[in-house]
C-alpha cells in the first residue's frame, strides 16, 4: 500500500475509534434518556463501517490498532472531562453531537476521495463507495438534527413553547 493511502486509512480508523468511545459515553451516560438510544443505533452503523474500513485497510496491507488509534482512545478519555456527559446543562451532550457531526462529514469525504481514486487502484473496486457515502449521509443528517435540538437545551436559556 502506498504510504499516503495507509496514512490516510490510519487517520480515519482513529476517527471512527474516537466516534465509537464517545457513542459508548453518551449511550452509557444517558439512561432511558431518547439520547441513549440514538446513540446505540448510530453506534452499531459507525461500528459497521469501521469494519469495512479495518478490512480495506487490512486488505490493503496496512495493520490497525497502531499508535493513532491508541491516540484517538486516549484522547476520547480526555474528552470526556470537557463533555460532561450527565451534568444536566445539556452541553456536553451537544458539543459531542457537533464533534459526531463533523467526523460523520469526515468519513463522506473519505469514501467519496476512494471512490474518485478507486479507477487507479483496482484493489478499491470490490468496495460499494456509494452505499457507503449514503449511508453517511444519512447518518450526517441524523446527527445533525440531534445536534440542533440539543442546541436549545445547552444554549438557548429560554426555550421557545412547542
């Protein structure tokens, strides 16, 4: 494998270990709260397609579990101090839901950057790009409306009557 396209590879398997420990956090953190249980369905799909990423990445020749992902673990356990799962003022919450909608963003971008490159790299082609894009947008403008309706909850000190 090109070292670029295992550095790449690398960097978005850091990601999604990252995307799944906070998943875990807010999951675990949030009870019987409607939050838990949108998190545990987005984390069974983020764990689906770190599988296939993991796989291309091993199919490729590359390893996982490298120092990245054992950085993006680490790092995911120092978050937690700053998102405050639990505390009741709801920004935690939200701001894990803001850093899930950018990797979210991230991880299109890669399928979409593969499946661009995919004609020069045969070894690309066994792959569904575009299954693997759309389910990413979906996923993106999930997030994203949890993202705004915790809006109101962390930021808005008056909430609007429904």
């Amino acid at each position: 494998m090109s070292d670029n396209l295992e550095a790449y590879l690398q960097d978005h398997l850091a990601g999604a270990l990252h995307a799944i420990e906070l998943l875990k956090a807010m999951r675990d953190h949030n009870g019987e709260e409607p939050i838990a249980e949108f998190a545990g369905r987005l984390l069974a799909e983020i764990e689906r397609d770190r599988d296939a990423l993991a796989a291309l990445n091993e199919r490729l020749g590359g390893s996982s579990g490298g120092p990245k992902e054992w950085g993006a673990w680490l790092t995911e356990k120092a978050s937690r101090l700053k998102l405050k799962h639990g505390t009741g003022d709801g920004l935690g919450t939200f701001e894990a839901l803001e850093f899930l909608v950018l990797g979210i963003h991230g991880k299109r971008a890669l399928w979409g950057a593969l499946s661009h490159v995919a004609p020069c790299d045969a070894r690309l082609t066994e792959m569904n790009f575009s299954q693997l894009v759309a389910r990413a947008e979906a996923q993106e403008a999930a997030v994203e409306e949890q993202r705004l309706a915790h809006a109101l909850i962390a930021l808005c000190p008056r909430r609007p009557e429904k």
